[in-house]
C-alpha cells in the first residue's frame, strides 16, 4: 500500500489524550510522528498549531482526541473521522435562528478533511479496530453542549453530524493556512445532550484512542 505521508504532526488538547496516543504509537521508523499538546479551544488549538508549523515541515496534520457523541450516530467507545468540520456558533443569532458566518458574507465555518485520507483511514482501521468507526461531520464548539434543546439545534443546523469538540476547525484552519491536508480523529466518551458527568467514560475514549493510534502507521 502506497504511503501518503512522511512526517506527520498529531495534536491534542490535553496531555492525557496525548499520553494515550503515545502510548499506541511505538514503532515510527517509516512514519515520524510528532505529538503535541496545543491546548483547550479553537483559538489556542488555530495559535499554538501554527506555530508548530512554523517551525517545522509536516506531509499531514491530524487532530487527535476524545469528543461527545451524537445519540444514534455513535457510541461511547467509537471512533469518528472527520468528512468536514464546522464551526458550528460562529455565526449570529436572529428571529430566524441561527445565521452561519457565511450568510453574513465574512467567511466560512466548514472546511473539508481530505477525502482520500479520510476513507483510506476510515477503512483501515474498520479492518483493525474492535468498536465502530464512523465517517462524518464533526462539529467544533467553545461551549460544549448541555441540555436537549442545543442537540436538536445542532442537529438542524449540521445535517448527520457525528460528535462534538472543541479544537478541530482551530487546528483545520491552521493546517488550510499552511497548504497542508489534516484530518480529526475523535474517540467518544460521551454522549451528547443533557449534561450527565457521571456517564462519561474518559477511560475507555482514551482506551480507543490509544487502539486508534496502534494502526496509524499501518493505515497512512
């Protein structure tokens, strides 16, 4: 299988999501990875990946972790890669609803992973991973949902969205910036909807990550 990337930059937002995927990763002889901790949010996740790109050349950028999933979409301890990623707030409210950053006319709140990578590592690890990997939007959000009345809205507003987070678009934009593919993997370990802290399951999302991150060579 012919490999699409060298030199990959993989970031996360926390440190244990990193441990996790350091964890999966051992042997990087064919494949060098990088991994780093960008920080909590699009904006510090949009800075602290530029500047990483600054400094050194990378074939691929991917963004790593765990994120909330959508009922009926996928289940805590699955996987999800990315097709688009949206901003899903940056926009305006009105009488009408929710305005896109794109009906105002001041930019774009979608931008699209590489599709060949995307299929080519949905399929990989299909083949590898005991939990379900699903191939779909995944939403990028500063306020993490609470309740069921947000859920239906972001359901209306992104059709077939996947699962939640609050990196992606920043780390999207940044890689877009430099002329570089990315991708967003996310594992769940949560559902989303009413606030429930007491279901979360950071450890068996972090299990999966650490899965996730064991196949990537072999995929990429």
């Amino acid at each position: 299988m012919e490999q699409l990337a060298k030199h990959v930059l993989i970031v996360t937002s926390v440190d244990a999501e990193k441990t996790a995927i350091l964890s999966g990763i051992q042997d990087r002889q064919t494949l060098e990875i990088d991994v780093h901790t960008v920080g909590v949010g699009s904006v510090a996740a949009a800075v602290n990946t530029a500047n990483l790109l600054a400094k050194h050349s990378y074939d691929m950028v991917i963004n790593m972790g765990v994120a909330g999933g959508f009922p009926s979409k996928a289940e805590i301890g699955d996987a999800v890669i990315a097709t688009d990623i949206t901003a899903a707030d940056l926009g305006a409210e009105s009488d009408d609803g929710f305005k896109p950053i794109e009906e105002l006319g001041f930019g774009q709140s979608v931008l699209r992973s590489d599709n060949v990578l995307s299929e080519r590592l949905t399929q990989g690890l299909k083949a590898r991973c005991t939990f379900s990997i699903h191939r779909g939007p995944v939403v990028t959000l500063s306020t993490v949902t609470g309740t069921a009345k947000t859920l239906t809205e972001l359901e209306k507003r992104v059709q077939g969205v996947v699962a939640e987070a609050m990196e992606g678009f920043g780390v999207a934009t940044a890689a877009t910036s430099a002329n570089i593919p990315f991708l967003e993997i996310r594992t769940i370990s949560n559902m989303v909807g009413p606030r429930d802290k007491s279901a979360w399951r950071l450890d068996v999302a972090l299990h999966s990550l650490e899965h996730v991150s064991k196949h990537l060579k072999e995929v990429l």
